[in-house]
C-alpha cells in the first residue's frame, strides 16, 4: 500500500468520524430528527435526518458507537415518521405519503420559513 493509499484511508475516517459525530450532537434523541444547521433554532431536516440514517452503519462498522446505540436511533427515528401526523393541515409532518422537508426540531411539525428566522 502506497503513503497516498494511506493518506486517502486517513481521511475517509476523518470525514466519517466528523459526519458521525455530527449526527450524534444534533440529533434530538426523543424523535431522530437532525438539526439541518447549528444556528439557534433552526429546524429539523428531512435530508439530514436520512443523513444520520446512512450515517449510523457507518458509526458502527468503524467503531464511533454501539450498534445498540445505532438500534435505539434508527428505531425512533422511523417510529416518529410513522407516528407523525400526515394530511393537508399546516402544521402536519407530511402528506400524502411525503415528509415536509423543513420540522420543528422538537414536535416534528411543519412550520413555515418565517418560523426559523
């Protein structure tokens, strides 16, 4: 194996040690809703949430967390969505079958742009 091969290795695991780390801190553990951003407030994505997803294999095959851990944040994850209020109201989580793709961190709801600035 070649230095480059090597360097390449390090950062792979630096990128998936922060990506992980990432999800770990801005992860409400109550409902596996991800932070889209570290600004004050702001809300929950649906892209960053299937994000933390793909990212908790990852965590465990490289040793960053438990596969328990992994378990337990998978599983309410996927119980909030399944959970969720889904239908035409305001402030339902989606519709239809579709996720919002912007939700109040805390309750899961759908807010509106104004709501986060």
């Amino acid at each position: 194996m070649s230095n480059t091969e090597l360097s390449i290795e390090a950062e792979l695991e630096l990128l998936q040690r922060q990506s992980v780390s990432y999800v770990l801190h801005e992860t409400n553990p109550a409902n596996g809703l991800v932070i889209d951003k570290t600004a004050p407030d702001w809300p929950a994505s649906i892209a960053a949430t299937g994000f933390a997803l793909a990212t908790d294999p990852v965590g465990v095959e490289r040793g960053f967390m438990s596969r328990a851990a992994a378990v337990e944040r998978t599983l309410a994850t996927l119980r909030f969505f399944w959970n969720s209020s889904h239908g035409p109201e305001p402030d339902a989580s989606g519709y239809q079958g579709f996720c919002y793709h912007f939700l109040d961190m805390r309750t899961g709801r759908r807010g509106t742009a104004r709501d986060w600035k």
